[in-house]
C-alpha cells in the first residue's frame, strides 16, 4: 500500500507554482474587512502541530508569513502557546507517538477552536496511508474543520483557506481573562 501511494504521488503532475498578485491580495484584504470586526475583531493566533511530518509543509507554513504572502496581514500570527491559541494547525500524519501530545495541546487550548489539517499527510496519511505506525491522518487525532490538500500545499493555498475558513465560521471575540 505504501509503495503504490508513493509511485502515485511520483507518478502523479506537481501543480505550476503560482506567482505573487497584488490584486489578489488586495481582494483578500477586502474581504477580511467586510467580515467585520465580529468574525475579526482581533488578530487570531495559530498553534502549529508537526504530528510526524517531513518538514515540507513546515516550510509552506513559514513562507506564509514573508514578504509575498505575509499572514499577519490578514490577522494571523503563530503563538508558541496553545492558550492563546484560537486555530490548531496539523501538519503531518498521526504517528502513534504523537496523538497524545496533539491531544493535549487541542484540549489546552480556550473554546471557542477550529482545527486545520494542511498537507496530504494530516488529511490522511498521505504516502504514509497504512503503515502500522501511524493513526491515520488528523482526524485521527481530534475533528477537523478545514483540509487543506497539498504535498505539500503552496503558501497561497494555506492563506486562502484560512481565509475561507474564518468567513465560513462566526468568529466571536474571547472574553478577557481576569
């Protein structure tokens, strides 16, 4: 199984890269803003778990926050900590050794919670699909509210469902922690 998914995805045409668009971006400036102050009051923070990835996703993630795509313009930003975190980002498959610690860091944080599964792997399993050392993909792990498909997905793909995400769910304010 392993080695049929792996010739598949050798097999298989990588998507053309996709280049910069200033309107684009500024399309997806307008529509944050016509969401409004109740879906995005504030910046939401994004708590990133490697659940037994290769890196390549990793590194999408980290081309979302430069100077092309830059996610804080939209309002995110990546968080260390899983209580201040508002999106559970899931990157890779579910090994076995570290569904507990998502897990945990998916209860830590305050409701209310989306959770994001990004790359081929985290949907499930990717090259990886039945292999006894792992779960399965991130819903081995907890619900998802967002799969983003990709080995791995472009930085322009993550934003844009991000984006997608956040019209589609009402995103109210936290209350102020006393």
């Amino acid at each position: 199984m392993v080695w049929k998914t792996t010739l598949g995805h050798i097999l298989g045409k990588a998507t053309p890269p996709t280049a910069a668009d200033p309107a684009r971006a500024a399309e997806m400036r307008a529509r944050v803003a016509a969401a409004g102050s109740a879906r995005l009051g504030r910046s939401l923070a994004i708590r990133h778990v490697a659940a037994g990835s290769c890196n390549g996703c990793e590194l999408e993630l980290r081309a979302t926050q430069n100077m092309v795509h830059d996610l804080t313009q939209y309002g995110f930003t990546f968080t260390p900590s899983p209580r201040h975190a508002d999106i559970l980002l899931i990157t890779g498959v579910a090994g076995r050794n570290m569904v507990e610690a998502a897990r945990q860091a998916r209860t830590a944080m305050p409701e209310p919670v989306l959770v994001v599964a990004c790359g081929d792997c985290a949907v499930d399993g990717g090259v990886f699909k039945g292999s006894p050392a792992i779960a399965g993909g991130a819903e081995a792990i907890t619900a998802i509210d967002l799969f983003i498909p990709g080995c791995p997905p472009t930085p322009a793909q993550i934003v844009q469902g991000l984006l997608a995400l956040i019209e589609a769910h009402s995103f109210p304010p936290k209350k102020p922690r006393r």
